[in-house]
C-alpha cells in the first residue's frame, strides 16, 4: 500500500477544522484554561455549543480513521490498528445508541432505572476501550510516524488522567490546576495527528518512494 496524497489531504484538513472548533469555542463561550468553577457554574449548553461540539466530534472520528489507515500503510502489527480500530467504531456505536436512546425515552420509570444501568456499563466499556487505544498509540514502532503516535498517546493519556483525577486533586489537595479544561487538552492532544498529516502531505513522494523501498 502507499500513501495517497489526497486522503492525505483531506485528513490534514480534517484536523485543521477540528482545530479551528477548538478554537472556535474557546473565544466564543469565554473558555478558560483552568476552570472556575465559582465564576463559571454550569450551564446548559446552547444550541450553537452543542452542533460545534458534534461537529467537532464528526472531524476527530474521520482522524482517527485515518490514523487506523496510516497504521495500514506502514504495515504495524494487527493489535495496534485493532486498538485504533475498536475505539472510533465504539464511538459511533455510542453516537447511535445514545440518539436512540434519548429521542425515544419511555416515561415508565423501570425504563429510567434500565438506562441507568446501561449507562453505567457504557462508561466502564468506554474506559477500557479509551485504554486500550492510549496503549496501541504508545506501541507504533515504525519510525516514520512513532513520535506523532506517542506524542498523541501520552497527550491522551493526560486527558483521562484530568478527566478521572482532577476533581480529587482539587477537593483532596486544594490545587486549582486540578480544574484544567480537559476539553481544551483534547484539542492541544490532536495537534499531534495534525502534525503527523501535514507531514505525510509535504514528503508524500519520498516516503512512498521509501516504502517501495521497504517492500
């Protein structure tokens, strides 16, 4: 397989708007890079929050896609793309699951106590499936592409630390950097793939030359 510089391209430009809804979001509603949660309580997001948030959700399932698909490219080991793999289909699982699942509530309340119950087990699947795609992100051997998935992996890596332990940080130990926007560090993380692309795009002929090479 080579590189084909159009899919190339349209990853590179997948990542660059997701980026720039990142940003986006930052200006528009104020964000901070530590939250206050005592100057900013929560809110119900508005209309235009939510379609960017989905929007921005659409662009990161494409790159890591086409994270899976560089995986290919480069020949690494079934275990790394499976981990790739698994983690954007059970995000589209969990897209779908949770449209249905909203659109069509049941105001019985033993269908409440059953949604609870699902949703408790999503969260555990989420977590071992987020896990098990920080892990293949760190095992990438080709060195081509290593930095950038490793860069991506820890990045991720210290987005879920944030996520789960921020809060105890903050309430345990009173440190306000406990607080940090997680959702912003998901955006800093996908610098990463945005830098992996816009290379793959600029050397595309010698690194297809390379992998001619390799075959």
């Amino acid at each position: 397989m080579r590189l084909n510089k159009r899919i190339v391209l349209f990853l590179l430009l997948a990542s660059v708007v997701f980026i720039a809804i990142g940003i986006l979001k930052f200006i528009l509603f104020h964000q901070t890079f530590v939250v206050d949660i005592f100057k900013h309580p929560f809110v119900t997001p508005s209309l235009t929050y939510r379609t960017l948030t989905w929007a921005g959700g659409i662009f990161s399932l494409v790159i890591f896609m086409g994270l899976s698909w560089v995986l290919s490219i480069y020949r690494e080991r079934q275990w790394v793309k499976l981990g790739i793999i698994i983690f954007w289909v059970w995000k589209i699982v969990l897209f779908v699951f949770f449209n249905l699942t909203f659109r069509h509530q049941h105001p019985h309340p033993s269908y409440s106590d059953a949604l609870m119950k699902w949703l408790s087990v999503t969260n555990i699947l989420n977590d071992a499936v987020s896990f098990g795609m920080i892990v293949s992100l760190l095992f990438v051997r080709n060195g081509v592409i290593r930095i950038y998935f490793v860069a991506f992996g820890v990045l991720m890596a210290i987005v879920y630390f944030f996520q789960y332990a921020g809060s105890f940080l903050y309430d345990g130990f009173g440190l306000r950097w406990g607080l940090v926007n997680v959702e912003l560090l998901i955006y800093i993380a996908h610098l990463a793939p945005l830098f992996l692309f816009a290379r793959l795009f600029d050397q595309s002929d010698k690194l297809n030359a390379d992998l001619t090479l390799e075959l």
